[in-house]
C-alpha cells in the first residue's frame, strides 16, 4: 500500500523536518568551546577538534551568543 505525499498533505499531516532551533552535536562541548575560544584557539582548530566544519561552527557560535 503506497500513499502519496500529496494525499497524506491533503490529509493534513505534516511532512519534512521539524521546525525550530534543533539540537547540535557541540551543545555537548560548549563549556571547552568557550573555554577555547577564551584561550585564542582559532575556529578552524575548534572545527578540526570536534570533527565538524568552520562553517557549522560558526553558525553554532552566533545561534549561541558567543563571539568567535
């Protein structure tokens, strides 16, 4: 049995992902992030650390209020 996403729509269901802030893996490491970044660490250091991007680290650091 197939459904159609126009069909479950039509049915008022919602689709695609949640809306809303979401959880990032470095919410985890937020105390060493600022902790870093209060000792000079350079954003592509703390990227390299927890294995994530310069860019998504520093979108993380503006949805937080920290300064980078």
């Amino acid at each position: 049995m197939s459904l159609s996403f126009a069909h479950l729509k039509a049915q008022g269901l919602k689709l695609g992902r949640p809306k809303g802030p979401g959880k990032s893996k470095l919410d985890v490491f937020r105390p060493e992030i600022e902790g870093l970044l209060a000792n000079g660490s350079t954003q592509k250091f703390i990227a390299g650390r927890y294995k994530t991007t310069e860019a998504n680290l520093h979108n993380w650091l503006k949805k937080n209020g920290l300064k980078g």
